[in-house]
C-alpha cells in the first residue's frame, strides 16, 4: 500500500476558509470530503457514510485536490467540456458566413460544416455544426416554394384542369 499523502498546514486553513465561503451544497460536500481526510484523517468508508458519496467518488475527489488545489473542488460540473472553439470564436467565424449571406449567397449546414473543419483542423460530426447554429440562433430555412426552372403557365393550367380532390384509379368520377 502507498503511503497516504500528507497537507500542509496552509493547506489546511486554506480548505477550511473554502468550506466557510462556498454556498453551493455539493462544493461544500466535495470540500468536507477532502477536509476530513486532511484534518481528521478518516478512512475512506468513513468520510463516503459522513458525506453521502460512494467510496470511488471519495477517492476521485481526494485524487483531484491533491493534483490540483481547493481551486479544483469549488469549480462545477457542466458546461462544455470538448469545445473546438469557444463562444465568441464561435460568434467571430459565422460572422464570416453572415456576411456571405448578406451578400445574397446561399448558405448551407454542409458548407458551414467544411469550413469549420478548416478552421479547427479536423473533421466534426453533423451534430457539431447544428449544435453551433442553434447555440448562436440562426434558423433553419425552409425550402424553396417553387422549382426554379419550373413553368408558371404550365403551373397555372394545371390548377385548372386538374380535380378538385384526389380518388384512387378506377373510382368513378364524381363529375
């Protein structure tokens, strides 16, 4: 068995200010966990029963403070975590596409999506993109309403001539 890792005194103290200052219940918790392995120098059942945790989640904690500081435990959980870009990059590189479309170009997901891979220099799932999209408000455009290359005077005389409701092939004609 290792031998148990030992605080300093500073340490100590400087847990002990962290524990009286944090308002949030599970950063509490996640301090007195490390504060009575430190200051007490309880097992690990004991301080998983006194605070609620299971014994791998005691030792994660305790794993984490003695890697990095008190500055570990108070940070929360949440957020994202495996960001190509942060958020105003984010904003600056569709500021480039908002731009484009501005100037009357047709933007795309897929367009987007190849361009965000140059830029972070890998390839990103579809997801990756359409996260970013709705994350910065931009909305989805719906589909033309007519073809392009489509006649008018042909779509015109259609209405026309066509029924008023649809019946299947061999039902006599209401007309």
């Amino acid at each position: 068995m290792r031998p148990r890792q030992v605080a300093s005194e500073e340490q100590v103290q400087e847990l002990e200010l962290a524990m009286k200052q944090e308002t949030r219940k599970m950063q509490q918790r996640r301090l007195q966990c490390v504060w009575l392995r430190v200051k007490h120098d309880m097992s690990t059942e004991a301080v998983a029963q006194a605070t609620g945790f299971c014994v791998s989640q005691v030792w994660r904690i305790w794993s984490q403070y003695f890697r990095g500081s008190v500055a570990v435990l108070r940070k929360p959980k949440g957020g994202r975590r495996n960001e190509c870009l942060t958020a105003p990059e984010e904003a600056e590189f569709l500021k480039t596409h908002l731009a484009q479309a501005q100037q009357g170009w047709v933007l795309t997901a897929r367009k987007i999506k190849e361009s965000y891979e140059k830029e972070v220099g890998h390839k990103v799932p579809d997801s990756t993109v359409c996260r970013m999209l709705k994350r910065h408000h931009w909305r989805k455009v719906s589909t033309r309403p007519t073809h392009p290359r489509g006649d008018p005077a042909a779509r015109a005389e259609f209405k026309k001539n066509s029924a008023r409701r649809w019946l299947p092939p061999g039902w006599p004609s209401p007309v």
